[in-house]
C-alpha cells in the first residue's frame, strides 16, 4: 500500500479503554491511534481530516497530561450543527478516536461503557472549534483550529477545476494530489500556528 510517509512522522494518540480491558481486546485496554488509521476511517486526508485529528491529540495530552487518555471519558462539544459545515467529518474523526458519539453510539454494559449521549451540536462553545471535557475529572479545554495560515499552492485550484471537469492529464492529477497533501503535511508542521488552547 502506497501513501505519504509523512503520515508515519505524526504522532499516535495513546489510550486506555476500560471497555477493551473488560473484553480483552488490548492488554489492558490500551491501544494507539495513528494518523494513517484515521485516514482510513475517512477515506482521504485533507485539511479538515487532520484537523480532526490535531485537536484530539491537543485536547487529550491537556486532559490527561501524565496518564493515556480514556476513551469513553470525554464529552465534546461543537458550536455547528451535525449538518453545517465540515462538522460531520470533524465529529466522526473524533467519534473514532474517543468513543464519543450522539446518539449512535453504544449503550453499554451494566450500566457502564456507555458511549453514546457524549457528543453535542449547537452548543455555545465560545468560538471554540471543539471543547473537550473529562467526565471523571471534570476539567474542559476549548481548542480553536484554523489553519487559513497554511495556504495551499497556487496551482491547485487551477487543477481541481481541471480534474472536476474530466480534462487533466495523468501528470496533472498526480500533481495535484501531491500539492494536496503536501498542504496538509505543512498544517501537521506548523500545529502551533493552526491550534490554539483555551
């Protein structure tokens, strides 16, 4: 399977998932999350993918910043609706990585486990791209992503009208491709610029 390396330079998100201990799934419930795996989850990397998956990785090394974070600990809040936007792909990247869904997700064992009823739409989240909150300890953190700081190369729009007509070449399509993720390979360099904590 061909694919950008830079994928493998990015760093996993470490968690613990008390479900997967119980199930034995992964020794004691602990697993990684790679950028590559979201990727696949999505079907492509783009802009908004790694976004996604930058302000997971912030939020959780702010919520859980000496021990793996918990998945099926954290609630997430989002200011758009579910259908505005880019906040569906935004909410399935972090739906994947930290269990928490609206009302799809799963309903538990006994009484724990639950995942669902953890992720919320139209919520005031003071300008805030996503706000994170522990359950078992209580704290947020607001994380703002924006990475209109990273613009793409100029021959890339020129090139996707091309390929949306049906008319680029082969060289001009690889082009583009490669121009597409070479942006998003410079958001992943530049994360102090594209997020921000609050």
């Amino acid at each position: 399977m061909s694919y950008p390396k830079f994928y493998d330079t990015i760093e996993t998100i470490k968690l613990k998932d008390p479900l997967a201990d119980l199930l034995a799934t992964f020794e004691n419930g602990e697993y990684e999350i790679s950028y590559q795996e979201v990727v696949k989850g999505a079907g492509h990397s783009c802009p908004t993918v790694a976004g996604a998956y930058l302000m997971t990785l912030v939020a959780l090394k702010e919520l859980y910043p000496s021990s793996r974070a918990i998945r099926g600990d954290i609630k997430v809040f989002f200011n758009e609706d579910i259908t505005e936007g880019v906040a569906g792909v935004i909410a399935n990247v972090i739906s994947y990585i930290t269990g928490a869904t609206d009302k799809s997700g799963f309903k538990g064992l006994g009484g724990k486990f639950a995942r669902h009823d953890l992720m919320f739409f139209n919520e005031d989240t003071n300008g805030a791209s996503a706000r994170f909150v522990s359950i078992s300890s209580g704290k947020s953190v607001d994380i703002v992503y924006d990475h209109s700081q990273i613009p793409g190369d100029a021959r890339m729009q020129p090139l996707m009208q091309k390929l949306m007509q049906g008319v680029a070449s082969k060289e001009e399509k690889e082009l583009f491709g490669s121009l597409w993720q070479e942006r998003v390979e410079n958001i992943f360099k530049n994360i102090d610029k594209v997020i921000k904590v609050r």
